[in-house]
C-alpha cells in the first residue's frame, strides 16, 4: 500500500522494496518545487537525469535564446522512469552529493 505523499499524483503499481528514498514506500519526505521534464539518462543504480527547456529573453539582440536546466534525481523502483519519459519530480532533503529531488510521477 503506497502511502499519500501530499501532492496529486499517480500512485505507482508496483512495490519497491527496501528503498527508503522513495515518496511512497519508504520514510522520505517531500517539500518545495515541483517540475516536468524528460529523462536524458539513467545511469548506474537509482538516478536519472531530467532536463527541461525554457525561453530566456535577450535584451541586447531583442530575441528570446533557448535554455536548459539538467537536474539529478532519484529514480525509485516502483517507477522505473527510462530515458525518454515524461516525468514530474518534486524537491527532498539532500539525498546524496548532487541530487535532492525524487520522481514523483511517469508519463506526465
């Protein structure tokens, strides 16, 4: 039984078992921004990836140029994002060197 994380997402189908990282099975807690982007990479064990583009404007040339933002964030086993998802991930406490957010949410 997936436990309510406070925010309106899918609950996932499958159970994972003895992750304590994840929203919904395990003991952490979620808070803060929340944002949607795309799975680049999975790499070694539990992470992924996420980048998202947006439009900044340039006042010099009067033009708006296309950023990016890349973020790690942890990939639990009951969701099992895989590179090319839709994903929503929401902000956690600091879970290691570089991540401090969680996938919430596949397919979004």
């Amino acid at each position: 039984m997936a436990r309510n994380i406070g925010v309106l997402a899918k609950q996932p189908e499958a159970v994972c078992e003895k992750d304590r990282k994840c929203p919904f099975h395990g003991s952490i807690r979620l808070h803060g921004r929340i944002f949607t982007g795309t799975v680049i990479r999975t790499s070694l064990g539990r992470n992924a990836l996420v980048e998202w583009s947006w439009p900044r404007y340039n006042r010099k040339y009067e033009r708006y140029e296309k950023k990016r933002t890349r973020l790690m964030a942890h990939n639990p086993s009951c969701i099992a994002a895989v590179k090319g998802d839709r994903v929503r991930l929401m902000e956690s406490k600091k879970l290691s060197k570089t991540k401090n957010f969680v996938i919430i949410e596949k397919g979004v």
